[in-house]
C-alpha cells in the first residue's frame, strides 16, 4: 500500500512553517510527502530544500491554481492512494490511518473526508467541509455541520460513517486509480468547487465518498483567498454554475439551472442591500462567464451525462436549501429531513 501525501504551494512559506512540521511528525513510514509548488514567488522553494530534504519536491512551470497544480503534480506521483492536503491544514496523531483504513475495507469507497475543524475555535467544525458535503436540487453546497455561514459546535452529533455527496478539497484521501480515470479536475474551474465536480462525477459512476468521522485535521481557511474576497465569491458562483450545467442528470435541468440563476440573482440583490458592492458584481461578472462559455460548457455535459452508469446518485437534498434556510430557518443540519434526501 502506497499512500502519497500532497500539499499544494503557492506563496505560501509562512504555513508551510507553521503546518508542515506536524505532517512529518504524524504521517507514518508507509506515506510519502510532497510538496506541489505553482511557481512561487517567494522563498518557499529555498525553505523546503534547505529545512526538508527528505520532502519530495514538485515544481509546477506556472500557477494554474488547485485543479492544473494538482493535474500537473499528480501525473508524476505513483502511489494507490493519494492525500490532498491544503497548505494551511493542522493534521493530528492518527490522521491517516482511519481514512486508509475505512477504504481498505470497503473497495467500493473511492474517496473518503475526515471531520474538518476551525483552527481558530477547534470545538467548531470549520466551513470548508465539516462532516462531509452535500448539494441540494440546484447545486448550493452546504455541510454536516455548516450551512451558508452557520457553523456548528462539534458534540458528536456527526460521529458516525457516513456516505456523503462530496469531501473537502482541504484534506481529500482518493484512490488514484479513480482520480486518473475521471480525468482528474476540471482545469476550467481553476479553483473552488473542484472537489465537488470531481466527486459528482465520481457518484454519477457510482462510486462511494465517505466521511470518517475517527479522523479529524484543523483548518486554517482562507488561506489563498479571503472568505469575503470578491474573486472568490465570483470563482464559487461561476463554478457551480458551470457544475450544475455539467453533471446534472435531470431532464428538467432547463428549469433546474433557471431558478438557480433566479436564486443568484436575489443573492446579489441582497449584497446590495448591504452595500457589498464588490460581491454583487462578482455575482454579474460569473453569469456573464457562464452566459458566454455556455457552449463549452453543454460539450463537457454532453461528454459526462455519455458515461453516466448511475444516473440515481445519493446523498442529494431534494429541496432548496437557501428556502429552508432563509424562509424556514432551518440553520442546522440536524432540522432536515432526512426523507428529503436522495
């Protein structure tokens, strides 16, 4: 069993001293490490040659952000398992063997999250992933353990196995059998929301993400990007369109993709209500993109929806969430229905 851990660099010295000491003390014999670097301006390179040698370096030609850094690292890693880890990940004792473990057993899982919790309050899971992602009818993200900006406190309320929609890009055990077979990310998405077209992909084959809950790392978050960032706010709403367009199965995705625009369309309204002008243009300038890639975009669908085995995929919400969160007040994941579950 070979497992590669593979940590993804852009600028980023000061996390790879803060957070990577900790992934050596904690990642076992039977894993390599890698350090993937998208062309870096600062003095990263220099820190790793010089303070960890036994660390594999990759040097990316140029920085195509997560989905091309990991396409183009990956490629040259031969391992059964592959670890992707976000540079600004704090990982504990044990942090790999569980997730290793829960795949070993079952051959049908192809990808597997641990519980992802806040570096800054480590008694909440962190935004990025929590206890395993979903998606609902019109493609919004939420978690076990977060929906929009509602975070929960972890109690154990998520500690069981659990076979999810999506895992976090932040700390992602997949085969590497499958990463490759699906084609690795969508290099188009540059990044946000790779992970969860790679894993809708992944579900419309028919294979199992899971979530461990026996596993758990800390996330520094926004570490390449601010949560209230602009850029990242227009990179979350052009991608998931572009998502929703691809991997959808329904025949009424006409409609589907319709009344999502409609959903965006009152989120920008309600940025400028509060005056955050720079996230409603955000949200214009990615229906802009997706208006104007559209054909691009039906081609890739055509070419998903051709290798569709398991057109019924799991762990779908069926209604809206942004209805039961903003109407109902459904803040919690634990005040869904589980029935309104694919």
């Amino acid at each position: 069993m070979q497992v590669a851990v593979v940590i993804l660099n852009w600028n980023g010295k000061t996390f790879l001293e803060q957070f990577l000491p900790l992934v050596v003390a904690h990642t076992g014999s039977n894993a390599e490490i890698y350090v993937a670097d998208n062309a870096s301006t600062d003095d990263s390179i220099e820190f790793l040659k010089k303070n960890y040698p036994a660390v594999h370096l990759i040097q990316n030609p140029l920085n195509g952000g997560f989905a091309v850094g990991y396409n183009l690292s990956l490629s040259q890693i031969k391992a059964e398992y592959y670890v992707l880890l976000n540079s600004d990940v704090e990982v504990t004792a044990d942090w790999i063997k569980a997730p290793i473990e829960m795949m070993e057993r079952d051959k049908a899982v192809m990808a597997v999250q641990p519980k992802i919790k806040s570096y800054f309050e480590p008694q909440k899971f962190e935004y990025a992933g929590a206890a395993g992602g979903y998606i609902d009818v019109y493609g919004y993200p939420f978690c076990r353990g977060r929906i929009f900006d509602t975070i929960e406190k972890d109690e154990g309320q998520y500690n069981d196995e659990k076979e999810i929609f999506w895992a976090t890009g932040a700390c992602l055990f997949i085969r590497a059998s499958v990463f490759h077979e699906m084609g690795g990310f969508d290099e188009d998405l540059f990044s946000h929301q790779e992970e969860i077209d790679l894993c809708w992909r992944m579900k419309l084959k028919g294979y199992k993400i899971m979530f461990c809950p026996n596993a758990e790392v800390l996330h520094y978050g926004g570490g390449m990007l601010p949560k209230s960032n602009p850029f990242k706010t227009y990179l979350n709403f052009r991608n998931n369109l572009i998502i929703l367009c691809k991997n959808h199965p329904t025949r009424a995705l006409k409609q589907i993709v319709f009344q999502r625009m409609v959903l965006d369309g009152l989120a920008a309204a309600r940025f400028l209500v509060q005056g955050n002008f720079g996230d409603f243009w955000a949200i214009l300038k990615a229906h802009g993109h997706f208006y104007k890639h559209f054909r691009k975009t039906w081609r890739k669908r055509k070419l998903v929806q051709a290798s569709v085995t398991n057109p019924e995929v799991s762990a779908i919400y069926r209604r809206s969430i942004v209805r039961k969160y903003f109407l109902q007040g459904k803040k919690l994941f634990s005040e869904l229905d589980p029935k309104d579950f694919y």
